[in-house]
C-alpha cells in the first residue's frame, strides 16, 4: 500500500513521548497499524527516548529498592500476549478495541445527507470518531476552531487538488476551509479527530453541529 | 551467568566502530538472558544500571519521588514479566525499557488503557541475527552520543520537550521567546540528531559540529 500523505511526525512523536491525549493516540495508533513507514518512524522517536533515558541524570532509589523488586519477581508469572481476535479489512487492531468488535459492532448515528457517525471518545483534547460518508458525496463545508486529522480506513475522498486513500491522513488546521468529496464506488469511512469543534459555514450545518457534537 | 561480554566478535578484528556497542549489546544479552533463563543476575544489574534512570525519567515527566518510586517498581517487575517477548533486533534495551515506562506512566493517569498499534505478525521465531543485534546496538549508541553532543541549551530544549516537563508554551515564557522560535529550535535538534545520526551512517566521522550548532544558539 503507497501511502501519499503519512501522518506527520508531530503526532508521531508527541504519542511516543506519551504527550498527547487518549483521543489522538487512538489516531496514531490505527494510522501506524497502516503505514509501516510511519512505524520506522515512530520506532525512531522511541529510540530517542531511550537514549534520553541513557543520558538523563540517576536519581536514587528507596533502600529496599531491590530487596522489594526481587522479592515481587519470584512469584511474578510471565506475560503471555492474547492475539487480537478476529480479523477485519477495515478496522485495525486498536479500532476494533476501540470499537468493541469489528465494523459491524459500530454503532453509527445518522448525521444527514447519508453521512452517518459514531463518537469512539471524546477528552479534554480532543475528540475522535468514526465517519462514513456515502459514495460520490460531499462533506459539509467546514472550518475548524483547531486542528483537524483525517485518517481514511475505507474507500477515499477528494479535497481539492489531493486525494487520499485507506492510510492516508489529511491535516486541516483552523485557516482551513475544505470540502472533502468521497470518490464514486465506495462509502468512505474515516478516522476523524478534532482538537475542537468544527465550525460550519452554513448556518442549518451550524444547528446540526450542536446535536451531532461535530 | 555467562560469559557475558566476551564471546562477541570475538574471532574477527574489532573496527573502531564497533567498540562503542559494547555497552549497548551487553545490556541486550543480559535481557535475553532474563527472557530465556529467567536470569536474576542478568535481572540486577540490569536494574542497577536503568532503575535509577527510569525513575528520573517518571520524575521529570510530573511523578513525586514517592510515586515515580512505585512505578518504577512496577516497570521493573514488567521488565521480569515481558523479557522473553523482548526482540534485540527491533528495538535496544534503554528504547523497550522507556516504552514500558511511558505506557505505565500513562496507566496511572489515565483509567482506561493505551491504543497501541497492531502488532506485526510473527513469523517462526529463529536466533535473531547476530549482524541486526549489532546494527541497531551500533545505532542506538550513535543515537546516544549525538544526544551527548549537543550544545547543552539544545539538549536541555529536546529533554524537555520529549519528557513533557514543560510544554512548549511554558519553556517559552521561561526562556522568553516567541512560541515560534521554541518549536522550530527543538524541530531544529531533531533534524540535527537525524543528520548526524545519516553522517554517521555513511562513515563520516561523529556528529555535531559545535561551531555550526551554536549559530543557531540565538
């Protein structure tokens, strides 16, 4: 799979120093389980932190520091890894997680036009959900009081001159005004995560913004 | 234990470069070893040598000394658990230690678990090669010494940012410049470690140089 538009590193970094909030690591998450560049990147900013941590300053430990840890270890039972269950060609592993189950187990709501959603999780950072809209069709026009990332799991859309397909994500920031168009053939369904909510140009978008926590 | 240390390279003659991963390879058998043999030797002086740093490591992220203690209890006793699902050719001991860190540190705070990226499908497990444990021991300590070599206000920047001790906004108002300037300095870092790290690769000779890295020091 080619992907034209990765997930930038910003993301890729602040989920490996462990900064960003629960929202966006789900984000980062599913756009990595796609994208093995993207994992060799990630695996990097890792490898920074671990020789940060080589560098960083010891600070000492309890007296019985040691005597306790070796203590817990005797008894401690190794940890066997449960294969994520169940496969699907659309969700990933942490989205099926997320999700509860595979694509039938989303619980999407009608926003309108055919356009349907399910909120996955919403933090003070944020909010993430899933979101399909029909083949052919065009998102409401929209802006955005912060940033907004657009992972594609399904199908894929149109936003002016680029395109974006399974794995790809799109970055609009507040300047951004855009209408993303979902190609003919096939439902798009994307990963969609808001730093906060989305401001439509249209005022009945407007109104249905405040029911469907867009 | 053992011979630990000893046998590696052993028959053909040691490069230069080389002698630098010792450190890093060594710390990687000696988790091996935990994994295979349930090693506690191997288990204490790998606890002697990261415990103390994976509590700074909580501390600067927030933890009073009284939690960062606990919680590094509990990474250590991780490292027991998971050391056999440890891989020497994907990831070095200092790089899988902070992970178990971050996602702890994360547990404590937050009540629900982490979303990780699935993981990649294991084929038949055999010996790891011997030439992937040393090419990415050989990188990480490249990784280190580059860090090692930055100007000290650049490397105070990056440890900063990356442990989350302060936020961009807060390193701004301590240091009194723009946002701006702060972002696109420890962008800056990061792209100066990525080049030494490529001028390393290619066989130049080490990293930073300090003349060209404190023009960017205002």
């Amino acid at each position: 799979m080619t992907i034209r538009h990765p997930i930038p590193d910003d993301l890729l970094m602040g989920y490996a120093a462990g900064h960003l909030p629960p929202s966006h690591d789900l984000i980062v998450a599913t756009a990595v389980s796609l994208d093995d560049d993207a994992r060799a990147r990630l695996a990097g900013y890792e490898a920074l932190g671990g020789a940060l941590l080589e560098e960083i300053a010891e600070e000492p430990l309890r007296d019985a520091s040691l005597d306790t840890v070796m203590a817990r270890i005797k008894n401690a039972q190794p940890v066997t890894i449960s294969q994520p269950e169940g496969r699907d060609d659309v969700l990933p592993a942490p989205l099926r997680e997320a999700v509860g189950g595979d694509l039938r187990a989303v619980r999407w709501k009608a926003a309108g036009m055919g356009v349907k959603q399910a909120l996955l999780g919403s933090d003070a950072g944020g909010t993430v959900r899933l979101l399909s809209i029909p083949a052919g069709q065009a998102m409401p026009d929209h802006g955005h009081n912060g940033a907004e990332f657009t992972l594609v799991l399904q199908g894929a859309f149109v936003d002016g001159d680029d395109r974006f397909a399974r794995g790809d994500m799109e970055v609009a920031d507040a300047a951004t005004e855009h209408q993303p168009v979902a190609d003919a053939g096939e439902d798009c369904i994307c990963l969609v995560v808001t730093d906060a909510p989305l401001k439509f140009s249209g005022l009945l978008p407007r109104i249905a913004q405040r029911f469907l926590k867009i | 234990m053992n011979h630990l240390g000893s046998h590696a390279l052993a028959k053909t003659e040691i490069p230069v470069t080389l002698v630098a991963t010792d450190d890093s390879k060594r710390w990687a058998r000696l988790l091996v070893a935990v994994g295979r043999e349930r090693d506690t030797a191997a288990f204490e002086a790998l606890f002697r040598q990261y415990a103390p740093r994976v509590k700074a490591y909580l501390m600067r992220t927030g933890l009073n000394a009284s939690l960062a203690e606990d919680c590094m209890q509990d990474v250590m006793v991780t490292l027991w658990r998971k050391a056999h699902l440890y891989d020497p050719t994907r990831a070095g001991v200092s790089t899988w230690l902070f992970t178990i860190a971050r996602n702890r540190k994360i547990d404590l705070i937050r009540r629900a678990g982490r979303p990780e990226p699935e993981d990649l499908p294991w084929g038949p497990e055999p010996e790891p090669d011997q030439a992937d444990v040393l090419a990415l021991a050989q990188e990480t300590d490249r990784l280190a010494e580059a860090i090692a070599d930055l100007p000290e206000k650049q490397k105070d920047l990056v440890e900063r940012a990356y442990f989350g001790e302060a936020t961009h906004s807060e390193i701004a108002a301590a240091t009194g410049l723009p946002l701006g300037t702060i972002k696109s300095r420890i962008r800056l870092a990061i792209e100066r470690l990525r080049r030494s790290l490529q001028a390393d690769a290619s066989g130049a000779s080490v990293g930073v140089s300090r003349t060209e890295a404190n023009d960017q020091g205002d």
